[in-house]
C-alpha cells in the first residue's frame, strides 16, 4: 500500500510529437494545395488582366482589333452600362456585349428592347444563358467544342471569305427562319446570324478571333473585322460592378450577389470535409485496448465508488456489489461453475455440504435483503469476509 500511494499519476494524454505526427499529413497536403493555388494564381494574374478590353494590349485583351477598325473609318467606343449600352445603338452602330452571361434577366431585357427595332448590329459573345432572351429561338448546346478551329460550312459572305477560324466554343440550336449557321462542330454552328428588321444579332461560340495574341491566325482579323466593321461606329459594352439598375437591386438577395463559383466552391468544401470525417473517423471492428488519460491507483478507485454509494445512499447496490463479488469468488472453490455462481439453488448445496452449516443462514447472507444503515452493511460485509476466509481454510 505504501509502494502504491507514492506512485505518482501518470498521464497519457497526446503529447506534442504525436500531435504533429498524427496531424502532419493533413497540414503538408494543405500547405500543398494552397501553394499551388497561390502559384497558380500569380503565373495567370498578368495574361487575363484586361480581358476582352479594347484598351489592353495583353494577349487576352483586344487592342489590335480595334485598331485595325480605327485604321478602316471605324470608331470603337467602350461603355460600362446597361444605360449608355441602350443610348448607343442605333442604325450606323454595333454593339458587341462581351459576356453577356453575367447580366440579369432585367438587364437582358432592357438591351433586347432597344436592339432589336434599331436596325443596328448586335454581338453577343459566347452566350448560354442568356440567349432565351437576348436571341429567341436559340438554344445553347450543353457540350461545347472540342475543336478551336472550324471551317465556315455556310454561304454568309463573312465567313466565306474569312475562311477556317478559332470559333470553337459554345455551340447552338436555331430554330429562327432566314438564320445563318456557320462553323459548325459535330452539326452544331458556333456562329449564328439572326436577322432582325434592318440589322441583325450575332452570336459567336468563343472571343478567341477578338484576342490580341490569336488575331493573326487563320481567318480570324478577317472574320472579326467584317463582324465588328459593318458599321461605323462600335459600342463595346464591358459589364461592371457599378452596372446594377435599382430595380434589380430591390430584387437581389445575399446569394444572388455571390458569384456562382463561390457556391461551387462551398459545396466542394462540404463534400472535402465530410470525406476527411469519414476517412479519420473510428472504424468499426473488434475492440481495442487504449491507454487511460491518467493512470489511476486501484485503492483510489475503490475509494471514490463507495464514497458515490454512500453520498447516494445506496446500501443496496453496495450490499448487491458484495454479495455479487463474493459469490463469483466462492462458486470455484465449492466446484461451481462462476456461471452457476449467482444461482442460490446451485451454490448453497455445496456450501451447506462444504461448511456442515445451515442453509437458511447462508441464503440469507449471500441473497438476502439489503441492509436498513449502514452499520447492517459493515456488518454483512464482514460476514461476507468471514465466510469466505472459513470455506479458504484447508
């Protein structure tokens, strides 16, 4: 007892070695991911700065194209808003949306009203969504082209004397009278000519033909200036932040300004997260031996059970505990079986013929009632002691 009271506590909590073993391959795969991505995003930060801008000699942007129209009489004036986008069309004006996609249906709607009776040109710059309203009657095929680079496949003057060029994008559906379908992939035109009154809608399946660093191949300078250059002035309408009528913003929740991607994203992370909980979780499967936080003496055990009976003032589970213990630890020395133990039909005939005593004494005293105080239950528990130590003796 003395050896077993000044063994210290010993803990078996994670220490910090295993903390960060355990947890290592979690962070390096994070620290991984998030490195790619940072370099990812600075390798692609400089090429698609000015995307689709007529002011922006990066590769993506489309400062050539609109010098070449400035070279032949066409001006090109770029607009941000839906607003000045409407005040600009007309019969000697082409308006070229650059991604018409991200405009709202109101928005959509107002640009359809004032082009379509303008009698001015309109291009819309590889539309999904957008088409229902922008261009009625045409669809956009969910499987776009594999092929940047297609062949006119049509009799529309443009595309005939542009020749093969990089239209491969979205493909569409038209099902408009007098429509012009060009550059078809797999049967599907990426170039559709829609005629409207006196002007028309154009709707092309990719901007690569207005890039700076893909206009001079193939036939795409030709083609771009032929679509862009029918008229003498040029509207190019770049969608911006400040680009939000009243009427929308009334309408607009907290989800409908976050981009799509970011809900995308969202999802991604929940489903990542939920696979890590399955992968780290406990498996099911035969039970394993772990060590204890702390490690804690048997005495001290002992003592903090009876304390809880005796502030509960329990008697009987503790009188039941002692009955219990001392059967199991009687019925081998009697020739029982333990599972026979609890069974006073079993245990007492061969205590009775063991002892020479009588019967009714010992079922009284291993499956009596409990004790009324706790002086009956220091008694029975001697009595317990007593008779176990009597059935020991040789």
């Amino acid at each position: 007892m003395t050896a077993e009271a000044t063994l210290p506590p010993t803990s078996a909590s994670p220490t910090a070695r295993q903390t960060w073993t355990r947890a290592r391959g979690v962070l390096i795969a994070v620290a991984l991911l998030l490195t790619g991505a940072l370099a990812i995003a600075l390798l692609q930060s400089g090429t698609r700065h000015g995307r689709l801008d007529p002011r922006s000699a990066d590769p993506y942007g489309s400062r050539a194209v609109a010098a070449l129209l400035a070279d032949r009489g066409v001006s090109t004036r770029v607009v941000t808003t839906v607003d000045q986008a409407r005040t600009a069309v007309g019969p000697d004006t082409t308006l070229l949306i650059a991604v018409p996609d991200l405009l709202t249906p109101h928005q959509q709607t107002l640009l359809r009203e004032a082009t379509q009776d303008s009698g001015g040109r309109t291009i819309l710059i590889a539309p999904k969504t957008s088409v229902s309203i922008l261009a009625p009657g045409v669809s956009a095929d969910p499987v776009t082209s594999f092929d940047p680079l297609l062949t006119p496949g049509c009799e529309l003057p443009a595309a005939r004397r542009a020749g093969a060029a990089d239209t491969g994008g979205v493909r569409y559906r038209a099902e408009v009278p007098r429509a012009d379908t060009c550059y078809p992939s797999e049967g599907r035109p990426t170039l559709v000519r829609l005629p409207n009154g006196g002007g028309d809608t154009v709707l092309l399946g990719a901007p690569d033909i207005l890039y700076n660093d893909r206009l001079d191949e193939q036939g795409n300078a030709s083609l771009a200036l032929q679509l862009l250059g029918s008229r003498t002035h040029l509207v190019w309408y770049l969608p911006s932040l400040s680009d939000a009528p009243a009427a929308d913003q009334d309408q607009r929740n907290f989800l409908d300004l976050l981009p799509s991607g970011w809900l995308w994203g969202t999802l991604q992370l929940f489903i990542a997260a939920a696979l890590a909980a399955l992968w780290r979780g406990r498996r099911l499967g035969p039970l394993v031996p772990e060590e204890l936080p702390v490690a804690i003496r048997a005495s001290e055990t002992v003592e903090g059970r009876a304390r809880l009976y005796r502030k509960a003032d329990a008697r009987d589970r503790a009188a039941d505990a002692l009955r219990s213990s001392t059967r199991t630890r009687l019925a081998p020395l009697v020739g029982i079986p333990v599972a026979q133990a609890h069974a006073s039909e079993a245990l007492l005939p061969a205590l009775s013929a063991r002892l020479h005593g009588d019967g009714q004494s010992l079922h009284s005293l291993l499956f009596g009632p409990p004790p009324h105080d706790d002086a009956a239950l220091i008694a029975l528990a001697d009595q317990l002691d007593a008779l176990e130590g009597e059935v020991r003796r040789p």
